[in-house]
C-alpha cells in the first residue's frame, strides 16, 4: 500500500485484518527496519534488516534484546528504549526508523477508521 511518510519504504495490511507490518529507515543506520503493528496500534515484533552497520558496533542493533524493548509500544512511547553502549548513533538511528514506522501505522490506520490510541501508555489495552 502506498504511504507518504518520511523513511517508510513499504506498508501492508495483514490479509486478517489483524495489522500492519511496515518497514522503514532512518538517516544514521545503514539498513531497514520492519515492524509489525497490532490492530490495537502495539508493536508486535520489531526486525532489523540486513544492514551496512560496523561489525561489533552498529550490527548490535539487530540483538534480539534491543528489538524486544519496542514490543507492546505505540507511537506514544516507542522511543522509551534504551540505546546500545557504543552503538548510540545506530542505536537512535534505528529507533528513529520504528518511530516513522509508527507515524505511517498511525495515518494508515486512522485513514481506515481504527482506533490507534487502543492501547494505553505502557501496553495495557484501554
């Protein structure tokens, strides 16, 4: 589906109607980002794409702990993670990324008549 929002790269909807994966990128990481977005708005599951980052520095981005962090957030809060010791350019680079990934779930769902505030701030349904 196509979508006008900075650093997002593709968009689509589950089949179900059970969500949204988007990918994107951001100014700082070498590589995409793809996140799965709920119908209630809540990050599912965040992957980091085959990237370009520094082997031991900004490759650490794609550890499993990292990506966890955004699960259950919104594009209220999907910022509220930490960054990597030694990776912080990648690190933000990345979080950038999920945050344009949520402006788009944002538009996209809001332009379908969805509730993108479902969830409430910490990942509790409202």
């Amino acid at each position: 589906m196509p979508v006008e929002t900075e650093g997002v790269t593709e968009a689509a909807r589950a089949a179900n109607g059970a969500g949204w994966v988007i990918t994107a990128q951001a100014q700082g990481y070498g590589g995409q980002v793809m996140v799965a977005f709920g119908q209630d708005g809540a990050i599912r599951a965040v992957e980091f794409l085959a990237n370009d980052e520094t082997p031991g520095l900004g490759q650490k981005v794609r550890n499993e702990a990292f990506g966890a962090q955004f699960s259950g957030k919104t594009s209220a809060n999907a910022y509220e993670v930490d960054a990597i010791s030694g990776a912080t350019v990648s690190s933000n680079a990345a979080i950038l990324a999920v945050e344009h990934a949520c402006a788009a779930y944002d538009a996209l769902a809001g332009a379908e008549g969805e509730d993108t505030h479902a969830v409430q701030e910490g990942g509790g349904q409202a």
